[in-house]
C-alpha cells in the first residue's frame, strides 16, 4: 500500500447520497457518512497514518494493477495480476434509489478469481470524524462492529471461500486474510448507520450480494438509456454524466462540486479547499447540459432545490443569496482547520467548511436566472409564486449590481469590478426580461432593460482593454481571465465578433500552454494567496467549446481531443493538470465534467455544420 497515490489513480463509487474512492492499490481511502458533507470514516488520503482506510488487495508484492468501470455503470473493478492467479475486487455502492434503507449506506466489495490461486488481505481501520475521535470494537468471528461517535459501522465478511472467515482485532481494527481458488468468490459488505448501539443490518449471504450487484448494474444501464446523446465522443459523455449524478444528493437533487476536501492544488502549498457542498454557479450551469443529454428530472429536481433557497433568502450574509450551501439547503458552512491531519504528501492546512461561502459574488444571480430559465415548463415547475421570488430577486439586483465582489474564483485578496460578475449580472436581466414575455408575467420589465443596458455598456467601456485588444479580468487593468469564455455562451456577443475573437486571441497567448487553459495569472493579479497553481480542466474544455463556435474547428477538435488525454485511467478529471501532467485539486470535480459535456456537445453542432 502506497502512503499516497496520485489523486488521479482512484474510481469513484457512490450510492446518491455519499461517495467512495478506491485507488488502484484497491484501497478505500476516502469515504464520509451518512452524506457527503459529513465527517469522513475513511481520510488515509489526507493522512495515511492518522486518516483510516479499507484495504483488500493480494498478499503479493509483485501484482500488477489494473482498474475500470463494468460500462455504462458506477460499479468499479479492480484487476490483480499475480504470479498465482488473476483476482479481482468488484467495488459499488446499492443507489439509494434502487432500494437502500434511507438511514444505511452500503459498501459491498466482492472478491473473486478468474484464474489460478489468490491470497487476499483485508484491513479495515476505519478513523471517525475526521481521525479526531476513538472508537470502539465488538468482533465476533466473521462480523465487527466499529462504535464511534454518531455513527456505528458494521463490517460482515464472507462468502464461498473454502474455509470459513476469521476476522483478527488488531488494536480496535480488524484484518485478515483468506485464500480463493479460480471460481470462488466472497464478499466484504460494509453497512454504516447513524447512532450508536444500532442493532446489526441483515447478515449479507451470497444471494443478497448477487441481487445488490444486479440492481446497482440494471439501475445504472437505466439510467444511462435515458440520455439522448449520439455524438462522436458518447462514452466519455456517459462517463462524465454517471459522475455527476453520483455526485448528485438525490434526497434534495443538490449536486457538490467534488467529493473531498483538502486535495492541493498546489503540492506543499495552502490552496486546499473543502469542495463537498453545492456551488450556485457550478450546479446552475449544469442544468443546460443535463437537458441536452436528456435528464430533465435531474434539472427540474436541481431547479426546484435552487427555486427554494431563492424563496426563503436564508443566508449567513445581507445578500438575498449567497454562493454555496450544503446539499440540504443549509447555509452554514463554517471553515475550521483539521489540524492534526498531515494533509495529502504534506499540504497543509486541512479544511473542512469553508468561508467562501461568506463573499459577496454578484455572478450567481446570472447563473440563477440561466438555470431557472432554462425548463421545459418554469410556468408549471415553479409557479406563479416561483415567478414572484425570481421577478423580486431580479429588482434587487437592478438596486445592486453596480459593486465590487470577491469574484468567480473566490480570491481572498480584495473586492474588485469583476468583469465576469457583471457579465452575468446581464445574463440575469436579459433571461428575466425574455421570460417575462414569453410567461406574460408581471414585471418591472423597463427596469430590467435599462439594468441589462447599463451593464451593456460599462462592460463595453471599461471591461475592454484596447490596448491588450481584449475583455480584461477586471475593470482598471489589463489582465485576461478564462472564464470569460463563458461571454458567447451566454450570449453576450457573438462567437464570432471582432472584439470577442481578438479576446480569444489574447487568451491564447497568454493563458494557454499547449491547448491546457490557466484561468488567470496570480502574479499579474494577486489573489491573496502563496504559490501558483496548474491548469484548470475546467477552463480548458470551455476554450475548446469558444474554439468550436468561433469556427476554428481543428484547434477545437484538437484541444479537446488533447484533454481527453489527461483523464484518469477510468475517465475522470481532477479541478487542475499540474505542471508534469498530474492531475491536482479536490476530485473528481462535478464542474470540469459539465464543461466536458458542453465542449462536447458544441463540437458536435458545429462539426455536424460543417459537414464532418
């Protein structure tokens, strides 16, 4: 077992409610419970000594590795090639959807051999909150019961090995080791439950596994037959949509923007955020893509769960919104620092919470009015009262716009005149003042235009440098910014317009380095924070999708096809690539996948355009 595996070097598995990573190793190593946003069980990730994990791999050095999804479906195979045998470990989680107990979360690892003799060693040394809190151990022969505060996690092992299962108590962990022969199989099924003292689940036999195998299977090849998408690039479309809706928390249709904390952006350094809660900008952009691929129900329960915090306003700040809350809807997310956990390969500090969700930034307005405005019937989802809530958030907002904020990328060096905030403060207007005649709704409608005019013109004016020949970072200076790659889509110019091509131009020179996107420069424009940062995936799949509506259809296909090249072995991404080519930041990230969808979807229009 490596002390820390590259980031990239795990496959995700999750059941609608929290989410799992398994590294090639075969090891869990990050897990939270009962939700995403709850203390984690497992963090070996960010502490190999401290963190806990879940281990079962051969008892032989010289395996060699290999992992991948069962297509089309979140359930993960990890491949080991020994000298004796060929083993595997089949890793999933039942959705909660497909019938787990509200209250348990299941993880079901399922060992077997396709060829030869395997030695398996389990470990199971789980770590309660966060490592920060003991626990206790009942074991009786093939089942343990972990006791920590809150939580109980009952272990059961078992299955057609050809002797029976003996767990062995180290300390209050368990291990053990048992031997397969080519056909055999057994299984390792994990149940854990809040409170404490909690009576044991149903002891799992090999039926009860095999059915829970087969309904996580069917459920997944379901859900992927509903999306209508066709095009050149389907099976990392399927991909990148299976991990957002495992990100997804199905109760409230919330998605997070990844599903750890801590991860560097940086190694060594102190750019290391909790990313476990769910971004209005992020998940409101998703909403388009998730119509495109044919997931309305996704949308509609995203839209519904954001029709809900515009109605209620409940928020730490004097904001009407603010940018992230947790995936029930509550907005408190105080930022503390684990301090007693290592941080992965040594980047500290750890968080968990996070104050951002505090900053004032004006974008999310836009990014609202995108999502809610983008249905198939808003009439009949949201209401007349729903039409109200986004017809008062709109006129404050006309009050409001005209501020500095901290911005998309949440830097912690100072207030500015944000380009981007302001272009989606247009996007707000100009959505509300569509809809409210196509709805027939009342509305301050001539407010709105002049609003939408007025930020029009300032971006205009002072967004745009002539000298740099460019739309700029923020207002008094000449620094370019990625996510200004968003302005066409929106629909804010043309992607073909002189300013906005000679803007894409400039980008080029500055921000991109072989097709991979920086989303801005930090020594051109301090964020308040040390160090630098890689690329940022996200960015680099809204350049090749600008590339693609400017009708530069080689550098699009090129740049995007170069991307794909930087997903992990199983297709997912990370939030950046590091300068060797690694993949850095919290992971996978729900928004990285979204703009890969986008890209995707863009190239394909235009591609099928132009008759390729």
């Amino acid at each position: 077992m490596r002390r820390y595996p590259p980031i990239a070097d795990h496959g995700l598995i999750g059941d609608l409610r929290t989410a799992a990573l398994v590294s090639s190793d075969g090891v869990l190593d990050w897990f939270c419970a009962p939700r995403f946003d709850s203390p984690s069980l497992f963090a070996a990730l960010l502490d190999h000594d401290r963190g806990g994990y879940f281990a079962i791999a051969p008892d032989a050095p010289d395996a060699t590795t290999r992992q991948l999804y069962l297509a089309d479906t979140a359930v993960l195979v990890t491949r080991f090639m020994t000298e004796e045998g060929v083993g595997e470990v089949v890793d999933f989680m039942p959705p909660a959807e497909a019938g787990t107990p509200e209250d348990r979360r299941r993880v079901i690892r399922v060992m077997r051999v396709t060829r030869g003799t395997v030695r398996f060693r389990l470990e199971c040394r789980p770590r309660f909150d966060y490592g920060r809190a003991a626990h206790h151990l009942d074991l009786d022969r093939d089942s343990a019961r972990f006791t920590g505060p809150g939580l109980t996690a009952h272990l059961h092992v078992g299955g057609d090995a050809a002797r029976p299962v003996r767990l062995l108590r180290d300390g209050d962990d368990v291990h053990t080791g048992l031997t397969l022969n080519q056909g055999q199989r057994a299984a390792a099924v994990l149940t854990v439950c809040p409170g404490t003292g909690t009576s044991p689940p149903p002891r799992p036999d090999e039926d009860s596994v095999r059915e829970a195998f087969l309904s996580t299977y069917d459920y997944w090849h379901r859900w992927v037959r509903r999306s209508r998408y066709r095009g050149r690039w389907q099976q990392v479309v399927n991909r990148s949509a299976i991990t957002l809706k495992l990100m997804t928390y199905a109760p409230s249709g919330a998605p997070v923007a990844a599903v750890t904390t801590g991860l560097p952006e940086r190694l060594g350094g102190e750019r290391n955020w909790d990313y476990r809660y769910t971004w209005v900008r992020d998940a409101s952009l998703s909403v388009k893509a998730l119509l495109d691929l044919g997931y309305e129900e996704e949308a509609d329960a995203f839209r519904r769960w954001l029709g809900a915090r515009v109605a209620t306003g409940t928020t730490i700040t004097d904001e009407p919104l603010q940018i992230m809350y947790r995936v029930d809807g509550d907005p408190h997310l105080a930022e503390e620092v684990l301090g007693h956990l290592e941080g992965y390969r040594g980047s500290a500090p750890v968080r968990a919470g996070n104050d951002a969700a505090g900053q004032l930034q004006l974008d999310i307005y836009g990014e609202v009015a995108y999502a809610l405005t983008h249905a198939r019937d808003l009439a009949q989802l949201a209401g007349y009262d729903g039409w109200r809530n986004l017809s008062a958030l709109l006129d404050w907002l006309a009050r409001s716009w005209d501020r500095p904020d901290e911005g998309i990328w949440e830097t912690r060096g100072g207030r500015r005149d944000f380009t981007f905030s302001r272009l989606m403060c247009w996007t707000a207007f100009d959505r509300g003042i569509r809809l409210a005649g196509e709805l027939a709704r009342p509305a301050d409608v001539a407010g709105w235009t002049a609003a939408r005019d007025a930020v029009f013109e300032q971006i205009m004016d002072r967004g745009w440098s002539p000298r740099r020949g460019a739309f700029v970072q923020h207002y008094g200076s000449d620094v370019l910014d990625a996510s200004l790659l968003l302005m066409p889509v929106v629909g804010f110019l043309s992607p073909k317009d002189r300013r906005w091509l000679s803007t894409l131009d400039a980008m080029e020179a500055e921000l991109v380095s072989d097709s991979l996107v920086h989303r801005y420069d930090p020594l051109a424009s301090p964020d308040g924070l040390r160090g630098e940062e890689g690329t940022f995936s996200l960015c680099s799949f809204l350049y090749a999708g600008a590339l693609a509506r400017a009708g530069r259809l080689g550098m699009a296909r090129y740049a995007f096809d170069k991307m794909l090249t930087y997903a992990n072995h199983v297709g997912l991404f990370a939030e950046e690539i590091g300068p060797t080519g690694e993949q850095l930041g919290n992971f996978p990230q729900a928004f990285t996948h979204v703009a890969l969808i986008m890209a995707a979807l863009a190239l394909d229009e235009e591609l099928d355009r132009a008759g390729d």
